[in-house]
C-alpha cells in the first residue's frame, strides 16, 4: 500500500465532494430552515457531531431556528420525583407536579444544547464558529382542554408563533432555539409537542424547509413500497392506506404534509441516528432521508436548446453501445422541440422525443435514454404517460417506436408488434434495415 496515493485519493474525495455540494450551497445560502429533533437525538452518543453538523449549516449561510423534544428526559425526571407518568390517547396529561419536572427536564437540555452551539475549540467542528442563540417567549399556547372526558391541565397546544421577533434574530445571525414550551397571556406554562412547534413555526416563518430529525429506519424505507419523495397528495394516500408506518412515523408525515399544505416548500423525513445523513440529505441530489416536496421534485418538461448539453451526456453512452442511432449536436438543436425531459435539481436524468407526422395522426417516440444512475425506479414510464399526453394534445391517436434491445418493455405498456409498412411512408423510407428494429404501435 502507498500512503501517497491513499492521501492522494483522499484528497481528491473531498474536492469532488465540494464541487458536488457547491450547487446546493449556493441554493440553500440565505434560506429559512426549521430543524426539529427530539430528546431521543440529545441522549443519543452521536448528538455533538449533529449539533456540528447544525452548525455547519448556519457557517453555510442557511438561517437556522431549531426545535428540540425532550420525551425521554421528561420520563426520566417524572422518574426520578416518583410522580406518575399520565398519558390519554397518547398525550401527556401534565398536572402541577409533572410540569415541575417538564420545566427541570427542558430546561436542562436547553442549556446543554446551548452549551454545545456555544463550543468554539480549534480541535472541534466549531472551531472559529463563534454562534449567537437567542430564545425566549417566542410562543403563544393555549390549554388543550378536555378531550374524551379528560383535562389535559398544563398540556398545551400552539396558539401563535412571534414570527417577527424571530425573523429580527435571524436578521441579526442568530440561531433561533425553541423548546417544547409555550406561555400564555395570562402568564401560564404550557407542555408542548415538539412536532407541533416545528410545523406551526415553519408555517408562520414559511420556512423553505421543515427537517424533522428522528430515530429507527428512514420512512420509506419501513413502509412497503413508498419512494424517497413524495408529493404531499401521495404522502397523505400513504397515511390513509396505514401501509407499513407505525404511529410516530404516521404523526412525522403528517406533520410534513401539513406544512407542505401551510406554504413550507419542502419537508425533510431524515434518521439522526445516521452520521451525517443531515449533511448528505441537504448537500447532495439524492438525499439521505425523506422528502415530501409542495413543488415536484422530479420535474418533466419540454426541453430547450439549453439543454442540448446535458442530452448529448444522457443519450452519447447509449449510442456508443449502438442501443440509440447517433445524433450530431446540429441536429439535436434543430429537433429540440420535440424532446421532453426529466430534471433533477439541474441534472437531466431521462429523456425522450416526439416527431409527429400529423397527416397520419401518428407519432415516433425516439432517443428514450435514462440516466445510469437512476434506472429501474419508473422514469421511463412516467416519461411515457408525459409524453402519451402531449401526443392526444396534439391530435395524434396513435404512437410507435423502433427498438432493438427492449420491445418487451413497450409491450408491457401497451404497445404492440407491427410492421414497416405500418409506418409513415416517409418514415418507411427511412427505415435502416441493418439495425432491424423492431415495430411497436400503441393506440391512445
């Protein structure tokens, strides 16, 4: 083994990595992020290099207010002063004793995790950070009530967020941090769920993000089949269908819908417990975690001759293995309009165009590629559908392709096996006989 190399290696990881993040560096700089975490993160042995990782965001230029739970340090201090732990319908029911503990358990760990933003060691993360957090009576709450017979006594919910007062400490380059706490106008405390702070606060704030920290597996990895973006109409079908989510994960989806549904651009599903998932989930195109997006995520559009670049990247590998006839640059400019394309966060990653021959009411769908690294996860079908609906608004009742390596997938979408002389004449005359593709004809 050289240790040079190594070294060399290394070195170069890390500048892919950074021209690799610059684009979402750019993006994100200047934005309102609402971050929540629970105390389970603050009793997990990773919690300092999250809170760096935090940090990290706020050194990046990302306008940072920061919800934190404190479940298991409220049990434990409940615990510790012999007083009954009361839930109703999964509710803490908080009597004066219990707020006592509420109080002592929250306030500990807000000092701990102040304690943490404070750390400015060069042999830390945090070295040269200097970080200013700032807090207070950002919340306004209300008693929850009665609900099934029983008084919740100092269990509240949110009433108002001081949106204000917090966009004046992020004007000023504050960390905003708030605690699972509310108080009244007539001068009373409030236990809070934390979940309810963070999307009652990205609401207000219209925060472009809404990132909710949590334990065990990533949502869609747990549930039976769900994709890793969903838009909030699929998220709320997957909440109704129950499909493999327990109750917490259930309750972290909902309340990234609803944000969704408040204004909030984005909502981010991410696993603490994974080191650097943050990181990975916000400075790279396919993320670490969950994300349920207001806007879509995956964009299909027509594409321009902006994009002539990034479609000779997509189709030239295709190509070269003779799967796709070649095309010149001048050529694919000249037949720009008729290609759609599928777009990631600026990336092009599937691709297919449309040549109409009107007279016959037909239509070749041509240079369908997908992106090597994100085959196999149903690109090409809703590229089809796109493209399926722009061929009925333009009058065409039927679609064909010409392929040599995958008619069976077309036949699986509805195409059939047909002949050349079911083609367009002019497109018969154009057929090359030594590739020998085969016919597909679809009718819409």
């Amino acid at each position: 083994m050289n240790p040079d190399n190594d070294t060399t290696q290394s070195g170069q990881e890390m500048v892919t990595a950074l021209r690799a993040s610059a684009p979402y560096i750019h993006a994100h700089h200047g934005r309102t992020f609402v971050i929540m975490f629970g105390g389970e993160a603050a009793a997990d042995p990773g919690f300092a290099d999250l809170i760096y990782d935090i940090a990290l965001l706020k050194s990046l230029g990302v306008r940072v207010v920061l919800v934190h739970g404190a479940r298991p340090q409220i049990d434990a201090a409940l615990a510790a002063a012999g007083v009954e732990s009361v839930l109703s319908g999964g509710v803490r029911v908080t009597d004066s004793p219990a707020l006592a503990c509420v109080k002592q358990a929250v306030g500990t760990l807000r000092m701990d995790i102040e304690a943490l933003l404070s750390t400015g060691l060069a042999s830390t993360p945090m070295g040269g950070a200097r970080l200013r957090v700032a807090g207070g009576n950002l919340v306004t709450a209300k008693p929850l009530g009665v609900v099934n017979g029983v008084d919740h006594r100092h269990t509240g919910e949110v009433r108002r967020v001081d949106v204000d007062a917090i966009r004046a400490h992020l004007d000023r380059d504050h960390i905003v941090l708030l605690s699972p706490i509310g108080y009244s106008p007539t001068g009373e405390t409030f236990n809070l769920w934390a979940e309810e702070v963070a999307t009652a606060t990205a609401a207000a704030l219209q925060a472009d993000k809404l990132i909710m920290l949590h334990a065990g597996p990533e949502m869609h990895e747990h549930a039976a089949h769900p994709p890793a973006q969903l838009s909030p109409t699929e998220a709320q079908t997957l909440l109704e269908s129950g499909d493999g989510l327990n109750d917490e994960e259930k309750a972290r989806l909902q309340c990234a819908v609803q944000a969704c549904r408040q204004g909030v651009t984005r909502a981010h599903l991410v696993r603490f417990e994974a080191d650097g998932a943050l990181l990975r989930e916000l400075y790279s195109r396919d993320g670490a975690g969950t994300l349920v997006a207001a806007d879509t995520y995956d964009i299909i559009r027509q594409a321009t001759v902006e994009d002539a670049g990034g479609l000779l990247n997509l189709i030239a590998p295709l190509e070269a293995a003779g799967i796709l006839v070649p095309r010149s640059r001048e050529q694919l400019e000249l037949e720009i309009d008729s290609y759609s394309v599928m777009v990631r966060d600026g990336l092009i990653t599937a691709c297919c165009a449309l040549i109409a021959y009107p007279e016959e009411r037909i239509g070749e769908l041509a240079s369908v590629a997908v992106h090597a690294d994100y085959r196999k996860q149903g690109r090409a079908e809703r590229l089809l559908q796109a493209v399926e609906r722009r061929a009925r608004t333009m009058e065409l009742s039927r679609l064909f392709v010409l392929t040599t390596r995958t008619p069976h997938w077309f036949v699986e979408r509805g195409f059939r096996t047909a002949d050349i002389a079911d083609l367009p004449l002019t497109r018969q005359q154009l057929y090359n006989y030594q590739r020998n593709s085969t016919v597909l004809i679809k009718t819409l």
